[in-house]
C-alpha cells in the first residue's frame, strides 16, 4: 500500500495525470534507491578496510567489498532494461562505470585484472589467485544482497524475481559463437584498459567508458557481454540452456585467455620497442664519439705546425722564383749562342761568295777584306748589343739579328 500510494503521488507530480494500475509503480525510483543503498553500505565498508583492517590482509578485503558493490548493481540493470529498454540500459551502465572508475583507484572487482596484474609483473601468482577468490567471494554475496532486497517487494519486476524458482542463460547463439563474442570483446576491453590514448585523463576515463557501454550494448542479446567471469557466474550459473562445461568455457575460459594474449603481446609489443630505442641510442652514442674524436684530431693542429707549413710553402715558393731566374738566363744564353751561330754562318757564307768572286781558293787566314768586315760586324753588335725584341711567332725573346754586310 506504501508503495502504491507514494508511486501515485510522485507519478502525479511528474506527469499530472493517472498511470494503469500495472505500470503505477515507478522503477526507476526504487531501483536509484537501491543504487544509492548500495553504494552508500559498500562506501562504509571500504571506511571500515581502509582504517581497521590489518595491513597483510586490507588489499583483499577492499577487493571483496569492490567485488561485492559491483556486482550488487549490475544485477538491478536487468530492471532497467525490463522497464526502460536499452536506453535506460545504456545510460545507467555509462554513469555506473564512470562512477567506479573515479572512485576506486586500489582494489579490483573483475579477475581479469588479476591477469593483467601477474603478467605485467606487478604481482606474484599466488597474490592474484588469493584476490580472485576473494572477488568471487564478494560477487557470490551480492546475489544475497540483492535477493534481500528483492524480498521487500517494492515493485513487480522485484518481487516476480525473487519468487522465481529457475533462470534462463543470456546465451543465445551457439557455443562457438558465443565463446567468439567473449573472447573478442575481452581482447578489446583489455587492450582500450592498459592502453593510454591522450594526455588528458579525465577525457580519456569518458572516452574509455562510452567504449565500454557501446560494446556491452552490442553484445547483450548474444551472450550478456559480461566480460567479467564473476558477474557472469552471478548472474546464470546453473541456468537452464547452459551446461556448467559450457558456461566455464564462455565465460571463464575465453575472457581469461583473451586477457593474456593480449597482454603477452603488449609485452612483446613494448620489449622490441625498447630493443629499438637501446639501439638508437648506442648508434647516436657512437655517432657523438666519431664526431668528438675528429674534433680532438683537428685541435691536435697546433700554432707551431701551421707556422711550419706556412714556412716550407714559402720557401719552396721562393725556390720556384729562383729556378725560373736561372730558366730565364739559360734562355737569354741559349738565344746568345744561337745568335752568334747565326752570325757565324752568314760570315762564312759571304766570306765564301767574296772568294768565288775574286778567283782566289778558300784559305784558312782572312783576307784584308775578310777583316774590315769582321771589325765592322763587331762594332755593329757592341751598338745593338742592349737592343731587344720579341718574335711574335716564337713567343720568345731575343736579340736583334740584322748584320749589315759592307759592299
């Protein structure tokens, strides 16, 4: 009756006008309660972890308490989805998961996190046994919250659910393609999860979550989608249409294999990448150590070293200078003798017409003649003797060789 009357009224308030007697209740409002009881009794309990629980023992305690509110809510989403379709589905599942993930940075509620833990070296395996069991532990007793709960009756999808006897497995296609749909969609989740896109976070959580929502959504009528082996188990252990082989095959098996290829892959992923870097580094090491040895062997050129050069280049210049004097004086000899060759053989030639012209034989000693024309030619050369000049078509220089002959 409580419940009819402020349905009623709130109803009234909202709309203005009388619902059917079948849909008087709001959902809505009693499920945000329950969300808010939830969160509000899971909050305490993380108070009473965080101050007054031994050390050894307070990382998988928060774990069961995470495990538990997690869980508590995800089994009200199916009431949403009854009354609201997958519009409400989808927006209560985004707020839910933006809700944990800026409120719990420590403790894990899903066992895939545990994986992701071991193999990145963050933990040992015993460690992250003991901490899935412990979220399992906190999964299996959020049913019996929500049962409770269930049990006051507060509107008709609560209480047909908790007078139910049998459930119906959410998995609706075939057990390949069931195990296909986990197994891919973990290996997404995972990879969005240890993966940092932008250097804004908060952006990032929002991009992250609305991903999340959009794949859950997508999966929902093949297999749940859960992506979280004790929410899965919470949900339809034991439920007909799903044997237990299977059910640990879809949502056990492929969720937790997929978790560990893919990060296995990161891993090998980030080994090679600094396997590169290392290499990098040493070639520009090597690099910076050639340029500063060639550096060092080019200082090693001292003050002195260059003067010395200096010195032997100019003086092989000044040696040059002298050879082409002495080139030149033996050009001005060579063109003094071939002169005075020159000379010779016009003399003999017209010693040798004077004596044809006389009748006389050729004789050894000169004739007077013979030597008015030697006095003449030597006094002719001591005048053109400083008398110089160049025969352009020997591109040489020499002295001038006209000898009047006296008639």
């Amino acid at each position: 009756m409580f419940n009819n009357m402020y349905a009623q009224r709130l109803w009234d308030v909202l709309v203005g006008t009388s619902p059917a007697t079948q849909a008087r209740e709001i959902p809505l409002v009693v499920s945000l309660c329950y969300f808010s009881l939830t969160i509000f009794f899971g909050r305490l309990l993380r108070l009473a972890v965080d101050n007054g629980s031994p050390a050894h023992l307070r990382l998988y305690l928060g774990d069961f308490v995470v495990s538990f509110m997690l869980h508590a809510c995800s089994l009200e989403n199916g009431m949403i989805m009854r009354y609201y379709g997958f519009t409400g589905f989808k927006i209560i599942l985004f707020c839910q998961i933006v809700w944990f993930s800026l409120t719990i940075k420590t403790y894990e509620g899903n066992p895939r996190q545990q994986v992701i833990g071991y193999l990145s070296g963050d933990r040992t395996g015993s460690r992250a046994l003991k901490r899935a069991a412990c979220q399992l532990a906190g999964g299996l007793l959020s049913y019996s919250y929500a049962r409770a709960f269930w049990s006051l009756e507060l509107m008709e999808g609560h209480s047909q659910r908790y007078k139910a006897m049998h459930c119906t497995s959410d998995l609706k296609v075939p057990i390949l393609i069931g195990f296909a749909v986990e197994f891919v969609g973990s290996i997404i989740d995972t990879f969005i999860s240890i993966t940092t896109f932008s250097s804004f976070q908060f952006a990032e959580l929002l991009t992250k979550c609305m991903f999340t929502t959009f794949m859950v959504v997508m999966g929902v009528d093949a297999t749940g989608f859960y992506l979280n082996p004790v929410n899965a188990s919470n949900q339809t252990w034991g439920c007909a249409g799903t044997s237990h082989l299977e059910h640990i095959l879809i949502y056990w098996l492929g969720p937790l294999a997929a978790t560990a290829l893919t990060v296995l892959a990161r891993n090998h992923v980030k080994a090679n990448m600094k396997s590169l870097r290392a290499q990098g580094h040493e070639i520009h090491q090597l690099l910076q150590e050639n340029t500063a040895s060639s550096k060092q062997d080019t200082a090693h050129l001292t003050s002195s070293d260059i003067d010395s050069n200096e010195s032997s280049s100019s003086s092989c210049f000044y040696n040059m200078d002298e050879d082409s004097d002495i080139q030149d004086e033996a050009i001005d000899t060579l063109e003094e003798c071939e002169l005075v060759n020159r000379n010779d053989i016009m003399l003999n030639s017209n010693l040798h017409i004077r004596r044809e012209d006389s009748g006389f034989e050729s004789s050894c000693s000169p004739s007077p003649v013979d030597e008015d024309l030697l006095h003449g030619f030597s006094e002719n050369q001591g005048h053109e003797e400083d008398s110089k000049a160049i025969d352009p078509s020997q591109g040489v220089r020499k002295r001038s060789s006209k000898i009047p002959v006296k008639t």
